[in-house]
C-alpha cells in the first residue's frame, strides 16, 4: 500500500489526491479511473432533490476555481467539513456535479451543486422540494438520495455515486441490445419507476440518459429532480421536450401516464437502438413530433417480439386513458420470465378446516399477485424436470425439493401464472400460497403452447 509524501496516510488505488490532506498525487503514485466520464452523462443535466440542511462551516474550506475542468471546486478540497472533492462529473442548466468521498460515511457520493446564476429563493424552495420528494423512493432501480447542505450561500445535495453508464451512451456506442439484456433492463426500469408512482412521485423527465447501468449489471433511473407530487404540479411542462407526453407539451394535466409514454420511448429505443422521432437538431425532432407518427418497431428490427411492440405501441398512445395504467402493468406484459404456482391438496380434505382469517389471507395474497402482474389461465407446462416442489410440514416448515409433485391422492386445487425476474423470485411467491392456503405448492417455469 502506497503513503502520502506529506502526511504518510495510506493511499486509495485510483485516488488523485491524499484522501486526509488533499496533496495532488504523482502520477503512478495512485492510477486514476476511467468511469467518471460515464456517470458525467446522467448526472450533468440532474436536477437536484433535498432535506433538512447541514451545519455551515466557514468559508475558509471552500475555495471556488475558475477552471472549466474542474468547475468551482478543485480536487482536493474539503466541503462541509466531510466531502473530499475528487472530480467533475459534469455540469449543466441545472448545476454541476462532483465526484467526492463523503469521510463520515466511507464511501463515495455525487453532489450536486445549483448554478450560481439561478440561487434565488424559488429556485432553493425547488431544490428543497426534490429532496423531499426523492427521499420517498427505496428502491434498487431508483438512484438514493442521502443529504442536503448549504456552504457559503452554494447549495448542494449529495446522492448516490454511479460508477457506470448511461443508457444513452450505451445505445449510442453498441446500438440495439440482445433481447433478453433487452428485457431484463426494461423489467428494472419498470420496477424502479412503479416504485416512484407507488409514493405518488412522478418523474416527468425520464429519458435514456436519465438511466444508469453500473458495473454489477444494475440498472438505476436518476434525476427525479424534475419530479413532483402527482397532485401539487403547476410547471407541468418542466422537462425534456423529445421525450415529454403530448399533453405535458400541451401544458396540461400530467399523470403517472405521462411518464409511461416516456417509458414507452425510452423501451422504443432500448429494443431498436434507434429513437422514435428522429432528428439532426431540436427543432428537427419537435417538427417529426407534431408531424408523424413513430413507426412500428418492426418495421426497425424484423425479429421484434410481437409482445414487445404491442407494449410499446400501447405506452405511445396519444391519449393517457389508452395507455397502460402502471408500469407493473408494462413488465408484466412483456415476454418471458412466467413461472407456474400449482397448489395441491388431499382428495380426503376437509374444508370446514378453513377459517375467515385463512380466506382473508388467502385474498390479501392475490391482491399481491394481481399487483405485481399475474395471469391466471391454462397453457403448455414447461418439461417437470425443471419443477421444484414445497412441501408444508406439520412443523410449519417448507421442504423444498426438485422435481413436480406427483403424490398419490392428492389433486390441483388451482394454480397462478406470474411474472418472476428468476425461480428464487417465484419461490418466494411460492412460499407465501403454500402458508396462505394450507397446501403444498409446485412451481416451475411457464412456456407457452407452440
């Protein structure tokens, strides 16, 4: 491990400067990494959100630095007594972001700073707002939101830091994904923007480079800056216009179907590689808007899913009662990822065991199942070799075992087909019918009759 030469503290691998003092490192001394310029994109135009402030230190730890590189604050400096800047991520209309370690926490974070021009005290009560607002969301597909500062009349927040990148400069730099990629990040996307809609929270600006993919695979939206209580929007025009919903360019109401036609452009892209409306500048874009319709997804990639391009078709509606309703809606649509609940009972079994609190449970589960996008129906099973069964024991445990279920005198009471990102997901599903119903449960991957 290598030391500072002025302070002797040990040294981060790819860090620019000692974590402790801030001295500049030599080259080699510590090698710097390659994965800002990734999160530049989706953090560059952030808006910021906020909460309660933290306590201003004095102005003698801040230093403002002119260079365009390095933004207001050079690498090195000490914020609030706790961030330690690193880089500049990248800045915007809506301010600039940083690279910093937060010391307190041991780890790194983003903070997003106002632009100087724009600190007024509506612009504050904004900031302030988003934070609130964002706050709200728990999710792993939803960008965190830690705290929110003041230093010297600079206003910042601090969120979760994103080492990856953004899908726009995926798409840009691969073009269209393989399928199931494809349908594994539009499943996260779907997820983490229900979750938003679940706490009353609409996004309103969700874009390609407003979502993020980070080293593990994950995939995470950001920037619900621009983001507002469904019922307290007065901007409702606040946003990016290629990907607003025609009555959100209009000025009107916008709803949590507002944001599913920017999903539904944002899928467009994801499964083509090529935007719905095309275009070399702004304008250009706008005009192809208020002009045309986009074309068919099919018309782009021949082998398209027909269920793909029928979720997406529905999200582009142009009226908001003729799109889907929720985003749990759109993944439950899409293809792939079913799994079969069977659950089996005793010929000889005796209903009159069953209680009102059973039957309630019993309600509560396909309430929970009807939400996260289950199909009830009949279809061709997928081979029994694949199966896993659960057993309820008299205990009260599960015993979970390979294979179907095939006892002797016993029979299917009903069954579930629902949607499931692996078998672990649908044996959770799994678990909760087989404690609901008293019964003993088989799941196995769903296929459909050829």
């Amino acid at each position: 491990m290598e030391r500072c030469q002025q302070c002797g503290s040990e040294l981060e691998r790819a860090a620019p400067f000692c974590s402790q003092c801030g001295s500049p490192l030599r080259k080699g001394s510590a090698g710097s990494s390659g994965t800002d310029a990734a999160t530049t994109a989706a953090l560059a135009s952030a808006d910021a959100p906020t909460y309660s402030s933290l306590s201003k230190p004095s102005s003698s730890q801040l230093v403002s630095h002119p260079s365009r590189d390095e933004g207001r604050f050079a690498p090195g400096m000490l914020i609030a007594e706790r961030y330690r800047i690193i880089s500049l991520l990248g800045s915007g209309g809506m301010g600039e972001v940083f690279r910093a370690d937060d010391r307190t926490l041991g780890q790194p974070v983003a903070l997003k700073f106002l632009p100087e021009s724009m600190i007024d005290k509506s612009m504050l009560e904004r900031f302030r707002n988003e934070v609130r607002i964002a706050r709200r969301i728990s999710h792993p597909n939803v960008c965190r939101v830690y705290d929110i500062g003041e230093i010297d009349n600079q206003t910042f927040l601090s969120m979760e830091y994103v080492d990856g990148e953004d899908l726009s400069s995926l798409l840009r730099r691969i073009g269209r994904l393989p399928r199931d990629k494809a349908l594994e990040i539009a499943r996260k996307i779907c997820a983490g923007l229900a979750a938003a809609h679940d706490k009353g929270v609409l996004h309103r600006d969700l874009k390609p480079s407003n979502i993020m993919l980070d080293g593990r695979g994950e995939v995470l939206i950001m920037d619900f800056g621009l983001a507002g209580l469904a019922h307290e929007i007065e901007d409702v025009r606040s946003g990016t216009p290629a990907y607003m919903a025609p009555e959100q360019l209009a000025g009107k109401e916008v709803t949590a179907r507002s944001d599913i036609y920017a999903l539904g452009l944002v899928l467009y892209e994801l499964f083509t590689g090529r935007p719905a409306f095309e275009g070399k500048t702004h304008d250009e874009i706008m005009r192809v808007r208020y002009e045309s319709a986009p074309r068919r997804p099919s018309t782009l990639v021949h082998d398209l899913d027909p269920a793909v391009e029928m979720v997406i078709m529905r999200c582009l509606e142009e009226k908001p009662e003729d799109r889907p309703s929720s985003a749990l809606i759109i993944s439950a649509a899409l293809p792939g990822g079913e799994y079969l609940i069977a659950l089996y009972r005793p010929d000889n079994y005796d209903p009159s065991v069953e209680t009102e609190a059973m039957d309630r449970e019993i309600d509560v589960l396909n309430d929970e199942m009807v939400t996260a996008g289950v199909r009830i129906f009949v279809g061709g099973l997928s081979s029994p070799s694949n199966a896993k069964s659960l057993r309820a024991q008299s205990n009260g445990k599960l015993l979970v075992t390979n294979g179907p279920y095939t006892e002797s005198q016993e029979h299917v009471l009903g069954f579930w087909v629902l949607k499931a990102a692996d078998m672990n997901e649908a044996l959770a599903w799994a678990r909760k019918a087989a404690i609901a119903c008293r019964a003993s449960v088989e799941v196995r991957p769903f296929a459909y009759s050829k």
